[in-house]
C-alpha cells in the first residue's frame, strides 16, 4: 500500500511539473504586448517584440519619405527629403520595456499594472530626432539666400514733426 502511495504521488508530481512546465513554453512563446500599450500614436496591442520594433523602423522609415518644405520671406522656398536629415529613431530599447509590462514583480503588481492598462492604456515614447550636423548643412547651403536686406529708412519733416518713410526690416539666416 505504501508504494502504491508513493508511487501516485510520484505521478501527481512529475504531471504537476509537465503542466507547469508546458504553461511556461506556451507564455514565453505567446510573449506579447498587452492590449492597450502605444508607442506614441501607433497601437502594439497583441504584437511581438519583433512585430513591433519593425512597425516602428517601418514608421521612422515612412517619416523619411516625407518630403520638408522651408520656408523663407518673398516666397522663396526649397523642399527636402526628411531621409536628408539623418531621421532616426533614438529610443528603439523601449520596444523591450513594452514587452515586459504587466510581467515584472509579483503577482499583485502585475496584475495591477495589467488592469491599469486595460482600463486607460499605456503610451510609450517614441523619441525621433535629426542629426543637428545635417539640418545646419542643408540650411548653409541651400537657405542662405532667403534673407531680405535691410532698407534704411529716410527722417522727413512734415509740417513741423518729424517723420519716417519707408525703410524695411532685414532678415538673414542664422
């Protein structure tokens, strides 16, 4: 009798662990981004890391084909591939900090940060910049001629006061 215990109990506990054990390999191989978790305006909801750091390098990607239109005084315009200034994405890390929400800590934390996003949602920040080296170039060498020269104006007296006329305000690029 002892070894028919022990032996169901052997049992119970190598199918306990295949259990658990096959609840792991399900969750690591479902690892995805909890519904309701942005990175700024894009929606990860149900994505994988990888799903979701190659819809943010597709995004960054579509920002590049935009094409930039300076402006200056008179009219005088140029347009610019946004690809010109160097757009990159600098925060692609935050793609792994998605992944993770609602799974660190213990079981209250988690289940707390879950519903938090549930009911209102998570928004992540997506830093995208320019390298400053390219704008400054693209600028010298294509924006230089938006300036207006300055016209002095001319001091007159009219009827015993002293007026100005004409004369405009410069601009010049910096």
């Amino acid at each position: 009798m002892k070894k028919i215990v022990h032996l169901l109990g052997v049992l119970l506990l190598v199918s306990i662990v295949l259990v658990g054990n096959e609840a792991t390999t399900e969750a690591k191989e479902k690892n995805t981004i909890l519904d309701g978790v942005f990175l700024g305006t894009i929606d990860l909801s149900g994505l994988t890391e990888d799903e979701a750091r190659a819809l943010g390098e597709e995004y960054v990607e579509s920002l590049s084909q935009c094409v930039v239109l300076l402006q200056g005084e008179e009219g005088k315009s140029v347009e610019v591939s946004a690809a010109d200034f160097g757009v990159k994405w600098e925060n692609p890390q935050v793609i792994e900090e998605a992944v993770g929400l609602g799974s660190s800590g213990n079981i209250v934390a988690r289940y707390k940060q879950r519903k938090d996003i549930e009911t209102d949602g998570h928004v992540l920040d997506f830093n995208i910049s320019v390298d400053s080296e390219l704008v400054k170039q693209i600028v010298e060498e294509q924006c230089m001629d938006f300036g207006v020269k300055a016209v002095n104006p001319t001091l007159e007296r009219v009827n015993g006061e002293f007026v100005l006329k004409g004369g405009k305000t410069g601009l010049m690029v910096d």
